[in-house]
C-alpha cells in the first residue's frame, strides 16, 4: 500500500472541504501570520500575533494595534 503525502500543512484540518485553492490561500496566509516578526518600536525580530490586530514584542514588551495577520 502506498504512503500517504501530507500536502495539506495547516489546512489539513478541513479535510476535502472547500477545495484545494482555498485551503492553499489559508496555509500561505497562516504561515506568514505563526512567524516572528519585526518589531517597528525596538526594530528587532520577536513580534507575535497575540489576537485579531492584536500583536506584542517579545524583545521591547509593546503591545500594539496593527494589520490582523501579517506586519507590513
């Protein structure tokens, strides 16, 4: 029996619903939101989201309303 490929990464929680295109749009922008980020008070690379909006430097201890799932 052959292996099975685990293509689906996050979205894999779906199963076959909503089609292959749309889980690929929700890993791509779920795996750019899980990343540390730069931080724009302390400039250094330890921003994570905490909620919608919601994000907090881990270097600098900021906590700080900007974009809901990725910095800019």
């Amino acid at each position: 029996m052959p292996t099975k490929l685990k293509k689906s990464k996050s979205a894999g929680r779906f199963g076959s619903k909503y089609g292959k295109s749309v889980r690929a749009k929700l890993v791509k922008v779920e795996t750019k939101q899980r990343i540390k980020q730069k931080c724009p008070f302390c400039n250094k690379l330890g921003v994570k989201r905490l909620s919608k909006g919601i994000w907090q430097c881990s270097k600098c201890n900021k906590k700080f309303a900007s974009n809901t799932y990725y910095l800019d």
